[in-house]
C-alpha cells in the first residue's frame, strides 16, 4: 500500500489545487506605521465603542487635513495620554483625570 502524501503544511493549497506547499511560497510581508519611537511597547486597554468611533472619525479628519505628515491613531492616544497625565501632576484633585474617576 502507498503512503498518503504529505498535507503538512499545504493548508488552502489543497483545496485550491496550488501545487506549492506553504512554506515554499513567497509571502509578502505587511508594511505597518509604527511611530518614530523605537522605545514603545504594545499594550491592550477595553474602550466604549463610542470612543473608538471618536478616534477613529478623528484620526481620519487628520489624515485627510494634513496629507504630508503621518498619522497614527497610537500617536493620537499618545499625545491625550501624556497631556491628561501632566494636568494631572500640576493639579491632582482638582484634575481632570480625578474629577471624572470620583464623578465630582
């Protein structure tokens, strides 16, 4: 009896009649803004979908008004982080950060 060939590694290559198997194919890598900063990590935060819809509208409004530069909806985020954190240190109670945590 003959040995089944080999499916390792074909994936939709079988069903679409490709001859080359997977790893044989030439795979183009996906080209993503990354900022300017070389230091940054990836992190996860839960948004209301209202907000990631405020980002987004916003990030395109920019995008289409300043043409020339780049603009990264991590770096919006960024920048709102990094002012919200320095009111915060200048005023602490009486930020904005604390007012809208305790609700007063």
């Amino acid at each position: 009896m003959a040995k089944r060939a080999r499916i390792k590694g074909k994936g939709a290559a079988i069903f679409l009649g490709e001859d080359k198997p997977a790893s044989q194919q030439i795979i183009k890598p996906v080209k993503q803004y990354t900022g300017k900063t070389a230091n940054t990590s990836k992190a996860t935060f839960y948004l209301p979908i209202d907000l990631i819809d405020d980002l987004e509208d916003t990030w395109l409004n920019l995008r289409s008004k300043y043409r020339e530069k780049k603009v990264a909806k991590s770096e919006i985020a960024k920048i709102a982080l990094e002012e919200l954190i320095k009111e915060w240190k200048e005023k602490q109670d009486n930020s904005i950060l604390v007012k809208r945590l305790t609700g007063k």
